[in-house]
C-alpha cells in the first residue's frame, strides 16, 4: 500500500544526513534508529506501494516500537495505528510483537495508538486470534482499568472485535475482562458504553458464556441501561437480553429479579428506533417462552403494541412481532384477549399477504394454538377466511416446503374441530393432500395423512364427505389407494406411524358403511392382504416381525405418535406428545386385527 501516514511525516524532522550542518540539533538516534527512520521517510515520501507488515518497512517500524526514545515510540504506534485503518490485512506474529510491546508503554498516548492498531487488525479473524494467542488480553485489560477515557474507549473496542471470534470468547470470560467491562458499561463517557455494551453482546451468543455473564453481574447492568436514551445502546442492551433470555433458568432469573423488564421492552415497541423494536419484540418473544412471561407480557399491554408492527412496512418488524405473538397464543388465558384484540382477520391476511416464510409459518402456527385453545365456537377462523387463504398458499408451487409444512400441521388440528372440519372438507383441501403424502419429510407425510383420515372418519355421518373421498381414491397422482398400499407394504423399511395412520384410514373407510367407499377398498388387491399380514405379526417373533415389516436397515425408527398433533413444533408450540416404540407396534397389530375382523363382519 502507499504511505500516506501523518506519522511519518512527523518523524521527517529526525532524517539524518552525513552533511548535516547542524548535528548539535539533532536527536540522539541509534545508528539503526536513523536508519530505520530514513526508510520510513523516504516510503512516505515516494508514496511506495509497499507493506508495512513485512520486510524492511516492518524492520523500520519495529526499530521504533522498540526505542528507549518516547517520541519515536509515539512515531511507531501512530503509524501502526493509521496503516491498520488503511489496511486490516491478516499479520504475521512479527507484525503484532511491536504492536503489542507499544501497549503496555508508560505513555498513554502510545497506548492509545497501539490499542487503536489493535483494534483495526482485530476486524480480521486470523487475526482475532493470533492477537489473543500472543496474550493480547492482559495489557488490554490493563489499559480498560486507565482512567484516561480514549485508552477506555480503544481498549474496550479492541475486546469487542475480539470477542466476536469464538475461539476468544472463553479466554476472554476466564481473563478477568467481564467486571472491567460490566463497570465501563455505567460509564458516564456514551463511546465507552456502546464499547462494553458491543463485548457483552459478543458475549451472549452460548449457553456457558451467557452463564459466566450472569455470574460477573451483568444481568441487572443490561437491565439499568435500558433506560439509556441512546438507540445504539438500547439496540446492543435490547439483544443481549434477548440471547440470554433464551434459557430457561435465565429467564427465571429475570423474572425474580428484574420486575420492570416487559414494561421497559413494551416501551421500546411503541416509541424506539426500528432495529431496537425488533430486538426488543424477540426479547419479549423469548421471554414468552414461559407461561408466566406469556401472562404478563399481556397483562403489560402488550398486544396494543404488538399489532400495529405487524401491520408494519418493514419485514423484520413483522417478522418479530409474529414469532411473538405465536408464543403469546401458546396460553389458553391468552386466546380470549387476543380474539378479543380484532388480530384475526390480520393474521388471517398475512398469510399470504407477507409473502415471507417466516411471517407464514409464525401466523399459522399462532392460529393452530388459537384454536386448540378455544373451547368457543370456531366458525369465525373460517368466516374471516382462513382457509381460503391457506389454500392459496398450499396451491402455489412457489411455497416453500417449511411453510407448507406448517400448514399441512395446522390442517392436522383443525380437522379435528366440530365446527371448522366441514370447511375444510368443502374447500377441496383432500385433492391437496393427497400428493403431500408422497413427499420426502415424513412429517409433513404424516401430517397430510392424520387430516385424511380425520375426515375419513366423519364419512359415517356425511354423505359430503362419502363423496368427496371416493373422488380423490384414484386422483391426483395415484389417489389415496396409491398411499394407502405404499404405507401398508409389508416388505418395505416404512414409517411405523405412516402405517399406523393408513391402517386407521382404511378402518374409518370400512366404517363409514358408504357401499362406494368399502367397495373401493375392497376390491383393492394388495391393501386388505398386507393388513391382514401385519396382524399375524404377533405369531412371529417380536424381533423378526419388526425387522421384516418395519425397518429396511434393522433399526427402529422413532416418529411422532398418531395423535393428530403437528408438524414440527417449535418450543411451547401445542401438540407434541410421543408413543414409546413398543406401543406403536403393538398398537399396528392391534389396529390390523380390528381391521381384518371388521372385513370378515363385511364378508358375512
């Protein structure tokens, strides 16, 4: 690179030439000091393309570094401190030697410089742990400790770049670092604030680090500066609370010892700048992982702040506020406010008015808990036209697999509604899923499934739905016989509740005593025939039948029990409960010998 540092030019006066006339002026420079100070003068001069780094110009600057003459020290640290501001390529350990013997010089001035170059390179990952490595940390520490507010605010910002290595992370929580900086966090200079409150969040990015945070103080320091009106600062406040309130006996800390904390972040909703509303919204939303959390936070008044982000022009705001709301709508108590808030057509809307994965996945999922919560007549989910909208979405080969995956577990527990399974019926949501039961997330798979056989099962009351799925036994892609026969093939590795759900399929068919329906299924050729297989299972040995029938590489295979629950819950979300193995395999050949004595009845 080109010199073009200050530095270098002050250090011009020192130039030494043979025929000099007045010597007696001249600083008392070491042969090599002259030297070194010429090699520097002149690169700065002819602005050389060279690196400071390596070589004969990294000689030159270490020859300073090391001087017992303060002002070339001064000289060598400013350089450093400029050229890293220019250049923040990765060094070498030569490089960082000068750099790190000129931090821990008497002369704060000196330091400041060396800390300023350190913190520069430090934007490097090599970088970042070459510098902690050379045991960076100790005069950095040292230098946080000054008094003087520009050593405090290079030092910290140094340990903040520092800290975004993970690699460092623990040598930094185990270096003493946490108290100096959970102190320079109160102090009353705003750069040295932003700094410590930067490497505190750098901080909070794993459970152990969080913890050590925790066990230095931090926790009620974050919690003070929330009353800070600097928006920087809330922003790096806003989200280290948020990382730590991800674990659950940090939340209970929160919530024993830090009363005012919803009210403060249900502040920063309504009147903050926008990054801080949406760190301050997944707070709340990880707060809310815990009933308590998900009370107070509406007892707070939460919801009047909530709403309007999600009306919001900016995507991340309405991301936020979604996954916040999901977890609020975990709680039974919480339905009935929610409703109440007028946030159903909303929610209803922006399941495909977002057009973001997320927003979709977080409104379905927080309408499924709405309704597994609700006691209460359900029609008013399908009148503002929730399953219109879900249609689309399932409809669009541009939606995402994630996303039709949360809708495919949301239709799993609707279905099971008294009020809303008609809709669902009518809508023509079966000649959707029956091509979801062939994709490659069993999950979804599953989920597909449960709702087909859910309304499988109201055929015996409803000639709609008698007819609606005799259509769809042959259409689309196979129908619902090509499912059932794949899901019942008895020398196929096939998911052991993927057949659980057929084999209550079929039963619900022959049930319904529709003479269409029992016919279909009758006059199929392979599916009464493997039922029929599966039920003598029980003759075999108990090893021997799982091998045979329900794995294809001799290992269980753990699934999600028949239960109607969905897919893929996050954590607090409704539905996730698990049948142990032994009880789902006894639970196939309990259903296949129901079913094989509910044909012979048919037969008589």
């Amino acid at each position: 690179m080109g010199s073009t540092c200050s530095s270098l030019a002050n250090i011009g006066c020192c130039r030494i030439h043979d025929d000099s006339p007045n010597r007696e002026d001249e600083p008392l420079l070491a042969d090599k000091e002259r030297q070194a100070v010429n090699i520097l003068v002149d690169l700065f001069e002819r602005r050389a393309p060279v690196s400071f780094y390596e070589g004969e110009p990294l000689k030159a600057l270490a020859t300073l570094a090391y001087s017992d003459i303060n002002h070339l020290q001064l000289s060598a640290a400013t350089a450093f401190s400029e050229i890293s501001e220019m250049d923040a390529r990765p060094v070498s350990r030569e490089a960082l030697e000068p750099i790190l013997y000129l931090l821990q010089s008497p002369d704060i001035k000196v330091q400041h410089s060396a800390s300023a170059a350190l913190g520069n390179l430090a934007v490097n990952v090599e970088n970042k742990l070459l510098i902690v490595r050379m045991g960076g940390l100790e005069p950095l520490i040292r230098q946080m400790l000054s008094p003087n507010i520009d050593a405090q605010i290079n030092s910290v910002g140094c340990i903040t770049n520092l800290a975004t290595a993970d690699e460092n992370k623990m040598r930094i929580a185990k270096s003493g670092a946490l108290l100096p900086l959970i102190r320079l966090a109160r102090s009353r200079e705003i750069r040295v604030q932003r700094n410590a409150a930067g490497a505190l969040l750098n901080m909070t990015h794993s459970i152990e680090h969080r913890q050590q945070l925790i066990a230095a103080g931090a926790v009620p320091v974050l919690v003070e500066l929330l009353a800070s009106d600097d928006p920087e600062l809330q922003y790096y406040v806003t989200t280290a609370l948020s990382n730590i309130a991800v674990d659950e006996g940090s939340r209970q800390l929160l919530r024993d010892t830090q009363p005012s904390l919803v009210d403060s972040l249900i502040h920063f909703v309504q009147t903050s700048t926008t990054k801080v509303q949406c760190q301050a919204i997944l707070t709340l939303r990880n707060l809310a992982s815990d009933e308590e959390y998900q009370l107070q936070v509406i007892k707070a008044g939460g919801l009047d702040s909530l709403l309007p982000q999600l009306q919001s022009g900016y995507d991340l705001l309405v991301v936020s506020a979604s996954a916040c709301l999901r977890n609020l709508s975990i709680h039974p108590d919480n339905e009935e406010p929610i409703l109440n808030s007028g946030v159903l057509p909303l929610l209803v809307n922006l399941i495909t008015q977002s057009g973001n994965d997320e927003v979709q996945c977080h409104v379905i999922s927080a309408l499924r808990n709405l309704v597994a919560n609700n006691e209460a007549d359900k029609t008013p989910f399908a009148e503002a036209g929730l399953f219109d909208h879900m249609k689309v979405v399932l409809s669009d080969p541009r939606s995402s697999e994630v996303v039709i995956g949360e809708m495919a577990a949301a239709l799993s527990v609707f279905v099971l509604d008294e009020s809303l399974w008609p809709y669902i019926l009518s809508s023509g949501f079966l000649e959707l899923l029956v091509p979801l039961t062939r994709s490659h997330i069993v999950e979804l798979q599953y989920n597909a499934c449960a709702t087909i056989s859910s309304l499988a099962g109201k055929a015996s009351e409803s000639s709609d739905a008698c007819s609606r799925l005799a259509q769809v036994w042959d259409k689309p892609e196979g129908g619902m016989q090509s499912y059932l026969a794949a899901f019942l093939a008895v020398d196929e590795g096939m998911d052991p509740l993927l057949r659980s759900v057929a084999i209550w399929t079929v039963m619900m068919l022959l049930e319904s005593e529709s003479p269409d329906l029992v016919q279909l299924v009758l006059a199929h050729p392979s599916i009464i025939k493997n039922i029929d297989k599966i039920a003598q299972m029980g003759s075999l040995s108990e090893a021997d039948a799982r091998l045979s029938a329900y794995t294809s590489d001799g290992g269980l295979r753990s699934s999600r029990a028949f239960d109607g629950d969905g897919y893929g819950p996050e954590d607090g979300d409704l539905g996730d409960e698990h049948d142990d193995d032994d009880d789902i395999y006894q639970r196939l050949e309990s259903m296949a010998q129901d079913v094989v004595a509910l044909v012979q009845n048919l037969d008589r």
